[in-house]
C-alpha cells in the first residue's frame, strides 16, 4: 500500500510504501478510491492541534470498497462501496461526546493512502448517486453541518440562516444542506467571487465582512436571522450576536479566528439569545445526515481532485483558503 505520512511537523507530508493492512476480527480493510481534506489536516502539520502523534498517515474522509474482513465481520460488507463515519467513540449521550472520543487520522492512520482499517460499525453504504470524490468529500463536512444546522440549530423550513465563511468545505455543505430544507441562507465571506458562487447555488444574498458595519447592511437588506452558524468567533463575532433576531440560535463549530475579545452578554440576556457550540457529530447524526443526503440527491461541491501524491499542493491551496468546497485526492 502508498501513505503520505506526516513525520515532522511543519514539513511536507512523505509519500511511502507500506506493508498491507489485515483487518482484526471487528475490522476491514477498506481499499479507497478516494480521500478529502480537512482543515484539521492541515492544523495537525503545523502543530496547532491537541495530542498529536507522529508518524501518523493523516485523513479523515474516504470512500472505497470493503477488500479484506475479520472473523467477526458479516460477509455482506466484502466488495461493497463504502463511506466511512471519521467520528470514533461517541459515547452513550447523543448531547455530548464522551472523552475517548477521536476523530480518524490522527492517532489512529487515516486515509491519504490507498488502505484503511476501520471497524465495522463504522462503515455505511456509499450513496449511490454520488462518484467517489463527492462521497469522499461528504463524512466530516457532511456530519458537522448536519449536527450544527438540525441537531444543535434546530432549523425548520422558512427560517432565515446566516452561514459565515461561505468556500469552506463544512459551510458549502452547511448551505446545501440548509437549501434542501427549505430555509432562506445568507452567507459571509472575504471574497466576492465565493459570495458569487454561493448566490449561484441559491444563497439569497452574500456580504463581505472585511467591509465596516457589513451586519447593519445585513440587517437593513435581509433582516436578522433565526440562525447563525459561525466556524470563525474571533473579532467578528460580535458583529453576528448584534445581528442576531430576539431568540435566536447561534451555533459555533470552530473558533479558526480565535476567541472574541470580549462577549456583550447583555445582548445575549437580552436577546434571549441561545449560544450553542457543536462539534463533530454522533453516530446517530452521521446516519440521519447519509438519509437527508440521499432523500434530497445532495451532491456536495468539490473544488479540485489531486492525485494522492500531490496532497501537499492539496494542503498548500487550504491553507491559503482558497478553495471554494472540498479539496479531494483521488487514489488509483
């Protein structure tokens, strides 16, 4: 088998030949077609992520087919087309992760690689109207923006979302998925040309935040939201509590901005404002996220395909952000 492997932090990925992988007796090996990026990939090489362990073949999101199973497995998964759930040891509480909680790819090897072991209870079938690199692209993004919108944001159809930092692989899919169910999306960026794509996929309107009181252009043109789902915090974020309706949720799966410097809580008492944090998702959000995907025929937004041994360009264009929708590695 080929893995890029990340041996030191802050130096490119190696691609290296390996020994194949033998599933244990709950496992398979699951020979992959395809692999996307996460911003969590990148966060890892550079040092900027908890716990990190080296050598680690990186990856969370893949898909292939089933080519090897353990004693213990059913043999209806040999050969089969497959998505893989990256979020391992939820836990009993569907509110909250429990501490053992990891996500695929770091410790355990990931898949930028042509194999990966995974449990069996993790597999589920690959949706069958989606190629490999859009079902390669859906497990992470798919999961957090299902959680956020639905499970956490409690979304119903006709409310007004505002999803920030639109041409992230986690808020594309957030939009998509907000359109499906019939809910007006507003989103953010720092670039026009992403607002543009967004307004194109149906957004109803886009504003670039680098522009001074963007949230009261916001509110005079679209009016406030009954969600906002925010992968930012930093600075910003006071701008999105001021913008907010009375009563709304806003849901925050990421801080890549950082902390806000400080938090006008008299807004948020006032407002009657509820902040909700989310992360990830559990085991049930992953199947009720594969159900609305097939039932809407949800094809997520891949922005480029690289060849496998190419996943540090891959890792170069997130890093600058500069994709608008999932980076993908295809594997021969």
């Amino acid at each position: 088998m080929r893995a890029l492997v990340l041996r030191e932090i802050k130096r490119p990925l190696v691609l290296e030949d390996r020994l194949d992988l033998d599933p244990g007796e709950n496992e398979v090996v699951v020979q992959l077609r395809a692999a996307a990026l996460n911003r969590r990939d990148y966060w890892i090489t550079q040092g900027m992520y908890p716990g990190i362990e080296a050598p680690v073949v990186l990856g969370s999101d893949g898909a292939g087919v089933v080519s090897k199973i353990g004693t213990e497995v059913s043999d209806k998964w040999l050969g089969q087309e497959v998505v893989i759930n990256p979020g391992w040891d939820w836990g009993a509480d569907e509110k909250v992760q429990a501490a053992q909680f990891h996500i695929l790819g770091m410790p355990t090897d990931g898949t930028f690689a042509s194999e990966v072991v995974v449990p069996d209870h993790y597999l589920h079938p690959k949706p069958k109207h989606l190629d490999w690199q859009q079902a390669a692209a859906l497990p992470l993004a798919g999961m957090t923006a299902y959680r956020a919108l639905f499970s956490q944001g409690r979304l119903k159809p006709g409310e007004l979302v505002l999803i920030s930092g639109i041409g992230g692989g986690v808020a594309t899919c957030a939009l998509q998925f907000a359109l499906a169910a019939a809910a007006k999306v507003v989103v953010t960026s720092s670039s026009e040309a992403k607002i543009s794509n967004a307004c194109e996929l149906g957004a109803s309107a886009g504003f670039n935040y680098k522009t001074h009181d963007w949230h009261k252009q916001a509110r005079s043109e679209i009016g406030s939201p009954n969600l906002i789902v925010d992968s930012a915090g930093g600075d910003g974020y006071a701008n999105l509590l001021d913008l907010a309706a009375p009563g709304a949720r806003v849901v925050n799966y990421g801080a890549t901005s950082g902390p806000p410097k400080k938090v006008d809580l008299f807004k948020i008492f006032w407002k009657q404002l509820h902040v909700i944090g989310s992360t990830m998702g559990s085991p049930a959000d992953f199947k009720s996220m594969l159900d609305f995907v097939n039932t809407h025929s949800i094809k997520l937004i891949v922005d480029k395909v690289y060849p496998l041994s190419e996943g540090n360009t891959a890792l170069d264009r997130m890093r600058d952000s500069a994709q608008f929708g999932k980076l993908v590695l295809e594997i021969a």
